[in-house]
C-alpha cells in the first residue's frame, strides 16, 4: 500500500514515531504493520486505503523540489550582510515558489 506511513498519521490525526509507535516492514512485496504501538486500536488495512492522502503527497514533493532549489545556507548568510545579494536571494526564492506553487 503506497504511503501507508503517511495514511497512518492521518487516520490517528497527529504525526508518530515509525521506530517505536508504529513500526512498518516490507518484505519484497507490499508494506505492512508489523508492530502497532500506540494506545488507539489498530485499523484494518481495507479503512487505511480508502484515506486519501494525495493532497500531502502532492505537497511533500512541491516542498522537497522547492527545498532543493533554494540558496543554501551559506548564501543567506551572506546576504544578512550585503543589500545585493539579498535582493538577488529574494529574487531566486520568489522564482522557486512560482516554478513550484502549492497544490490548492
């Protein structure tokens, strides 16, 4: 089942530990619950994959693309410093978010 972690975390509304709380396993063949941790029942697999999780997909990858083409670190450092490449940092995070907008 695609993003079971992610259905999971939906379906008990608040974000666990797939160390401890809930952990996944997979085989070779499709993942599964191998441990249920936590004080709420555990589902049936048939309830997890009707939760649509599209809208959090869809979201994790706008947000790891715009992740991986922002300035670095080091680049927002410098422009803390220097009136140009703040402007030019500004420039490029606001040419990200518009190749990457946020799914509505």
């Amino acid at each position: 089942m695609a993003n079971l972690s992610r259905k999971i975390e939906k379906h008990l509304g608040r974000q666990i530990d797939f160390q401890i709380d809930v952990i996944l396993q997979n085989d070779g063949g499709e993942t599964y619950i191998k441990e249920w941790n936590v004080a709420e029942d555990q589902p049936e697999l048939e309830d997890l994959e009707k939760i649509d999780v599209s809208a959090e997909v869809a979201l994790a990858e706008v947000l790891s693309n715009r992740q991986a083409e922002y300035p670095s670190i080091e680049s927002l450092v410098v422009g803390l410093y220097d009136t140009d490449d703040k402007s030019a940092i500004e420039a490029k995070r606001a040419a990200v978010k518009a190749k990457y907008p946020k799914p509505e």
